[in-house]
C-alpha cells in the first residue's frame, strides 16, 4: 500500500511542478516539462519490476511508437498555433494522434 501512496505522491509532484513552472511563465522549464523523461525513467524501472526481459522488449516497441506519437503531437501543436487558439490546436492534434495510432494498428495487422 505504501507503494501507491509514494507513487500517487510523486505523480501528484509532477503536476504540481508543471502548473508551477506554467505560472511563472518559465518557458523553456515549462516546454521541457512536456516530455519530462523522468516519467519515463519512472515506467522503465516499474516495468523492470514486473515484467520479464520478452515482456519489456515489447513494451519498449510500443514505446518508439508513442515517441513518434509524441512528436506528432507536439510539432502539430506547434505549427497550428501560428494559425488558430491553442485549444483547438490541441484538439486538432489529439484527432492526428489517434489517426496516427489507428493507422499503424491498421498497417501493423
């Protein structure tokens, strides 16, 4: 139970980061908290914990896939904000995202 409660904490830091580097207007802190690869390190290590090494191979292959995601989506919010407001840049990037994830399930068999 423990386990949780540390996880929740530390999960619960990182937003608290993130809207705090949002308000102050830090924008490369802020950018950089985007893609926070210290989330990612976090899973791997879980996945060390409870996976075997076929199992974490796997997981690190759907793992380029949502990299390449990721940077769809981000690039896609990028170039659309020069033309309309953030938010519908974002939403316009998370119907690319699933396009992208649907294609590839699509493709991928």
């Amino acid at each position: 139970m423990l386990d949780y409660v540390v996880k929740f904490i530390l999960g619960g830091t990182i937003v608290v980061i993130a809207t705090y580097f949002s308000k102050t207007k830090n924008i490369f802190l802020s950018g950089i908290i985007t893609t926070l690869p210290i989330v990612t390190l976090l899973n791997m290590m879980l996945q060390i914990k409870y996976m075997n090494s076929q199992e974490f191979h796997s997981a690190q292959k759907s793992g380029i896939l949502g990299a390449i995601g990721l940077v769809l989506f981000i690039s896609t919010c990028y170039v659309l904000t020069t033309w309309v407001k953030p938010i519908y840049a974002i939403a316009f990037a998370i119907v690319t995202l699933f396009l992208y994830f649907w294609m590839y399930k699509q493709f991928s068999g």
